[in-house]
C-alpha cells in the first residue's frame, strides 16, 4: 500500500517540480512563492474537498489563524501581531518540533475565506518505520468558498514546501489534510458532495 502511495505520490510531484528552485503560484488566488536552499527542493500538494454544510459552520470553527486545534489537532503556545492580520505569527508542538508560522493574506467575504502563510523550516520523524524528513520551509493557501446557493462548502489547499524527500512530503500532507477535513466534517454532520448540488424536495400538491 505505501508503495503505491509512493508512486502516485512522486509521479504528482515530478510534475509539479520546476527546472529551478522558484515556484511561481499564478494559478491560485496568492502567490506561494518560496526559494529552496541547496540540497533542497520544491514541490507541491493540492488538496479539495467539498461538503454538504454551509460556509458558515466551517468558517465558525475555522476562522482564526490564532486557533488550529480543528487542523490535525494542533495546538498554538505563542502568537504575536493581531489574529487573522498579515504579519501575525503562531507557533506550538509539531511531532517533537516547534512549527513557526507567519500569516502573509487573510480574507474574509460572506462566501469566501482565505488564509495564507508561510512556516519556517525543521526536521521531524512522521512517524514508526520512517526517516526523518526536512523542511526547508513552506507556504500554504487555504480557501473555504460557498457553494451550491450557499447549501455546501468547496475547500481548497495548496502547499509548498523546500524538502530533501518530496514523494514523502507530499505524503505527509496530503494525509495531514484529508484527515483534517474529513474529522471536521465529521464532526459537523457534513457528507461528502460527490456531484450535484443539494436538491430541494418537490411534492405534487395533486
């Protein structure tokens, strides 16, 4: 099984990877641009998810860059700046590391939020059976955006990160993220939206 995941995980990342150690993050709402040093190399994951809840019940638990215990349970022991203002800083416990974070965007609209922010690098175990893995440093944009006449909620990530063994990086997070958003949902009550937006039931009044 990991070996597949494996795979799957290094051909995404091939392609993701660039001829230099620049990424250029055009293609999504805020640039993730991050500069890799030698012996370290850039690559990236893109996660989504879409959920049959409104916006709000997401954005309710989800809202302040200050408070992650809703992601991976994740815990802050230090900030500084103002919550949710670019600038502001968390850091706290990360599998036997100190994450460091700095917000670089926030935005929040009746259907839509965003948070954008850049971590300091550092060297972790994932976990049993694995090698430590380091990172040089990442950059991760999340959006929560309504969908469906306000009746479900689209989620997208986008992460980059300088690391000396991407296929595994790209495991890590995009286990990190799938776990994240399918216990918050669960814990909401949300389903998975496979397709179709949410119907209203229609009665024959004859």
């Amino acid at each position: 099984m990991r070996s597949a995941v494996a795979c799957r995980a290094l051909a995404i990342v091939f392609i993701g990877l660039t001829l230099t150690n620049n990424v250029q993050g055009s293609n999504h709402p805020i640039s993730n641009d991050i500069e890799c040093p030698p012996n370290s190399h850039v690559g990236f994951v893109h996660n989504s998810y879409t959920y049959n809840a409104p916006l709000h019940k997401f954005t309710d638990i989800a809202g302040s860059f200050f408070n992650i215990s809703w992601y991976a349970d994740g815990i802050v022991n230090s900030t500084t700046g103002t919550d949710n203002v670019p600038g502001a800083t968390r850091s706290g416990p990360f599998v036997g590391t100190i994450f460091n974070e700095t917000l670089t965007a926030f935005e929040k609209r009746s259907d839509m939020l965003l948070f954008s922010y850049h971590g300091k690098g550092f060297t972790f175990i994932p976990g049993p059976s694995y090698p430590a893995l380091r990172w040089d440093g990442y950059s991760e944009t999340l959006r929560f955006e309504s969908i469906c006449s306000g009746k479900a909620t689209y989620i997208d990530l986008i992460t980059y990160t300088c690391s000396d063994n991407q296929p595994l990086t790209y495991t890590v997070w995009s286990t990190v993220h799938t776990s994240t958003f399918d216990g918050l949902a669960q814990t909401l009550g949300a389903t998975i939206l496979a397709g179709d937006c949410p119907q209203e039931a229609h009665y024959d009044k004859h």
